[in-house]
C-alpha cells in the first residue's frame, strides 16, 4: 500500500500526530494497521533505539521458514509441538548439553520472568544492577518482590563486591554480562570469584547471568557461564535470538540451567508459547556459527567506527562489548534523543543516574553508522568531517 507521511498525520489527527513526535518511540501494539514493516524499516527514520540486529537473520533461516511454509501455508494452521523437540536438541548440541537442561520461551524475556517469579518473594529479593536490563526488575516489581538495586562503580562496571555484599539472604542476583546500557563486561575471572562470593556468604542464593550480547564480545577475557551453569543448580544462563541471530521480531529466546533447576522452574513455565517460524529459524541459526561470526565481524567494524567517531570528536564512551555504545556526549539524554530524531535518527531512553550525560545508540550497518554520525554532528555542534 503506498502511504505519504502527510495521510498518515491526518489519519491519526492532531494528538496522533503530536504522539509521533521526536520522543516518542512506537510500540506494536500502538501502530495503525497500516503502519507497516516495509514502512518502518524503509521510510522511517534509522532505529538505532533497541539493540536489534538491522540486517536480520541469515539466507539459511529465511529459506527454511519459506519452505516450511509453502506452498499453500497450511503448515502454519498446526500448533508447533513437532517442532520445539528439534529446537531444544539443536541448542543442546551447539552447547554439548542436554535438552533436559534448557529452557525455551517467547524471548528471553519469558525465563527471566519465570526465574524472577520462581525465586524471588517479599522476603527473597532480586538483587540486580542500576542501569542494567530491566526485565526482571520490572516483573519483580509487579509481583511484590523486595528489589535492591545496586549502582555502577566509576568506571561504568557492575559493581561486583557491591553486588555480592547485598546478595546475603537474596533470591536471586541478576547479572547482565555484558550490561546494558553500559556494554561493559566482566572476565571470567571476576565472574567466577563473583559467583563463589555469592554462593558462600548465601549458599540458597540464584545467579541468573544474562549473556544476550555474548556473540558481539571481542575481549578475549570474557567467557559464557553455560557450562557453570550446567554444573551448579544455582547458576543459570539466558540467552536469545533477538540479536546476533537477528531474530528479534520472532521472539525466541532460552536459559540453559542444571537439570534440577530446569525441574524446578517448569511448572511456573509455559512451553506452549513459541512460534513456528521462529522455533524453524532458531533451529537452524542456533548451528550456523559461520553466519555468526560474520554477523560479530560485521558489529565490530560499524561499532569500532562509530567508538572512533566519537572519541576523535571529543567525547568519551566505554569499552562496548555489544551491539550498542553508551557515550558521554555531555548533553541531556532526551535534548540528545530530540535532535537525534529531528536528524532522522532514533537512539536510546533514559538510563538514569546517567541521563544528564550518557546516551545508548545501538548499532546498524557501517553505512547506517556513517549516515547517523552526521545527524550527531548536527546534534552535538561537531563538525562531522574531521571527526570521522
Ligand atoms: C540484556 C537483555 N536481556 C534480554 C533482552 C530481551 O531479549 P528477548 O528479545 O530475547 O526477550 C534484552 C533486550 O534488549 C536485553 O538487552
């Protein structure tokens, strides 16, 4: 359907239109029916707001769903029960566990809920981070769960004594490596001396650690916590197609835990909620690590020429591990998301403390980069040229 911007203001009338405006971000379930992928991906401005993958996931994926679903789509008229066995076996094997010790969901977003539904209460509480990624504190929150949040130390890091110490008759630590917003991440090191700091002052204590970005580190220091979590019941390990697999919109994610815990979180867990195109997809992205490392290869260059940009312009950012920067850029995160829009740009929310001078900006493709570099040279008053 062919659709000007100025029929899509007067459909929607003044407030429509004044909801559109440069802070607001979409959500699907506000978006008029017209408003459609095409346009959003196309037309709209560059989505550097969400940590998505913006090339989506590889030919092998995509020729697998077609086929799957053609010729006639009746495929899509079954329920998917066939398919999730396939999927639980394809992660086993790419991480040499067994299906008994995974866990599968809409996102990953659903076993952080289970997990924080499961092992936190009024009086066992989620100890997490402040800013790190707020699904389980949100969920904790709606549920009445104690939180306790946790700030950063100076240098951006999860502050992991800090983190320890209030972890002491918990429910469960969440910790996000590498975090988000920051993109910061800890070695192994730290991560295991963490884990045994924890588990001795509270040996009842569970550590989700939250390894969404794992495929986009680069620091040689860092490693999964999967195989400890295989090991120990109170270690468990998230991840999801969302970003290097490129699958955000077809919502697949899981945790990896030992068998007893995997036992324990399940009944609180619906295993009915996956789809078909995305559990086909994920099955077959889970084993194309050559896709993986290409699509980790390609992050780095835009990610690398962006940090670069950045720095030569004068502003600091930290040590990104993601898809993603969080930059000084010295000026009021929404001022910065204001003119980022005006640019034809979209970058991150808030991440308070840090809101009066941080801002998250994700990254897409070198080109997208080069093109948003600009729009921020008009925002922050640099000139463009001499900082790329
Ligand atoms: C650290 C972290 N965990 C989980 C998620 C959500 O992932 P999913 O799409 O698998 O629900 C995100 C999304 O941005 C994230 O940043």
């Amino acid at each position: 359907m062919s659709f000007s911007r100025r029929a899509f203001v007067k459909t929607l009338g003044i407030g429509g239109a004044a909801a559109l405006s440069s802070s607001y971000i979409p959500r699907a379930y506000d978006l008029p029916s017209f408003w459609t992928p095409t346009l959003l991906a196309q037309e709209g401005p560059l989505l550097l707001h969400n940590n998505e993958n913006p090339l989506g996931p590889g030919d092998r994926v995509l020729n697998a769903i077609r086929e799957h679903i053609a010729p006639d789509g009746a495929t899509i008229g079954r329920y998917p029960f066939a398919l999730t066995g396939g999927l639980a076996r394809a992660i086993a094997q790419r991480f040499d566990v067994e299906p008994g010790n995974i866990i599968m969901g809409t996102g990953s977003t659903q076993a952080l809920r289970t997990a924080t539904q499961v092992y936190t209460s009024p009086t066992k509480a989620l100890v997490t981070a402040t800013p790190t990624y707020e699904e389980c504190t949100q969920y904790a929150q709606l549920i009445g769960s104690a939180v306790v949040e946790v700030g950063l130390n100076e240098n951006l890091e999860l502050d992991l004594d800090e983190m320890a110490a209030a972890a002491r008759g918990a429910g469960m630590v969440f910790l996000n490596n590498p975090n988000n917003p920051t993109a910061t991440v800890h070695p192994e090191d730290a991560v295991n001396g963490f884990i045994d700091d924890v588990l001795t002052a509270s040996p009842d204590t569970m550590i989700l650690v939250d390894e969404a970005y794992h495929d986009y580190v680069t620091d040689p220091r860092h490693v999964s916590q999967i195989p400890h979590a295989v090991r120990n019941p109170k270690v468990m390990a998230a991840r999801t197609f969302s970003k290097a697999h490129g699958m955000a919109g077809m919502r697949v994610g899981y945790m990896i835990a030992h068998e007893d815990t995997v036992r324990e979180l399940s009944p609180w867990h619906s295993f009915n909620t996956m789809n078909t195109p995305g559990i086909l997809g994920a099955t077959i992205s889970i084993l194309d690590t050559q896709r993986l490392e290409e699509e980790a290869a390609r992050n780095t260059e835009a990610r690398q020429y962006t940090i670069d940009w950045f720095k030569n312009a004068g502003f600091d950012a930290t040590d990104s591990q993601c898809n993603f920067i969080f930059v000084k850029t010295g000026m009021n995160a929404q001022e910065f998301r204001d003119g980022a829009r005006e640019n034809g740009v979209m970058v991150g929310r808030n991440f308070p403390p840090y809101q009066e001078e941080w801002a998250r900006i994700s990254i897409g493709t070198l080109e997208q980069m080069q093109q948003a570099t600009e729009a921020f040279a008009k925002v922050l008053r640099v000139n463009a040229t001499a900082a790329a």
